[in-house]
C-alpha cells in the first residue's frame, strides 16, 4: 500500500483540519511543528491547499515549484547584483554574451575545458535551465552565491 504523507502548515491535525480518509497521524519534530498525516492515496493541489498541507515527498510537484521559484529569485538577485560569470557545479558556467540579440550564455566545460554553450536571450528559460542542472545532480534546494574574485572556476552555485 502507498503511503503519501503530508506536513500540517498553520494547525495540528484533526477531523475537521485535514481532508477525510488519513490514515496515521505523524508527529511533530523540529522542522514540522504542528505533525502531518498519512493517506493511502495522493491528494490533489485542491486539498492540499484548501488545508494548507505541505507533501513531504520533496520530489512532489508542488515542492519542485517552490524550489525553483526560491531558486530563481536567488539566482536573478545573484546575476543582477555581479553580472559577472557564475559556476553552476562543476560543468557550467553562466556568463553575459557578447554575441548580439542573445543576453546570456551556458558553457560546457568537461575536464575543464569548453565543450559547447547554449544561447538564452529569455532569463526565466536560463534559470530553468541552471535549475534543471542542479536538481537532477543534488535533488535538493539550491543557493546562488556569486563566484570567488580569484578564481572563476569556483563552483558558485549549487554543489562541487
């Protein structure tokens, strides 16, 4: 049997808080205060925003929406206030185009060397981009730090 486990936001579970057909309560911990339920089946975005639930699966659509909107303020802070080049792990590397009509660029690089780049005129395409990079390799939130003045091959966003 399926087990999709939701976090209470606001209110501790109960009869009247949640959606019917829970089937466990969870208990509350340092991250989740108010403790969640189990159910035995998903529960739609209706639900889970009609009662302010949050899944606990981060994989889940509505988690993956969160970080990347999380994501894509840092990083558009980041680039606006340095608009220097950005590592993104240790394979690519964000950087304003010289090549006109296009505003960014993704560089390749594979054992330190540029292997090919992607042109991004539309900046939320380049976030979804970087983001997508990042997630399949982390699977977690992300951070946008700009790179070290140093040493441009830094990793300055996300993991090594």
């Amino acid at each position: 049997m399926a087990r999709h486990e939701y976090w209470m936001r606001y209110r501790p579970p109960g009869y009247a808080t949640v959606p019917q057909g829970f089937t466990a309560f969870l208990p509350a911990d340092t991250e989740h205060q108010f403790g969640g339920v189990v159910y035995d089946r998903p529960l739609g975005r209706e639900d889970i925003e009609r009662f302010e639930l949050i899944p606990a699966d981060p994989r889940h659509p509505i988690n993956l929406k969160a970080d990347f909107e999380r994501f894509h303020s840092e990083f558009m802070d980041a680039m606006a206030a340095n608009g220097e080049t950005y590592r993104v792990g240790s394979d690519y590397l964000v950087s304003p185009s010289t090549v006109p009509g296009v505003s960014w660029q993704l560089t390749h690089f594979t054992a330190g060397v540029p292997t090919g780049h992607e042109d991004f005129d539309n900046f939320d395409e380049l976030a979804r981009r970087v983001w997508g990079l990042q997630w399949q390799r982390n699977r977690n939130a992300l951070q946008c730090q700009p790179p070290d003045q140093d040493d441009t091959l830094t990793p300055s966003i996300g993991g090594p």
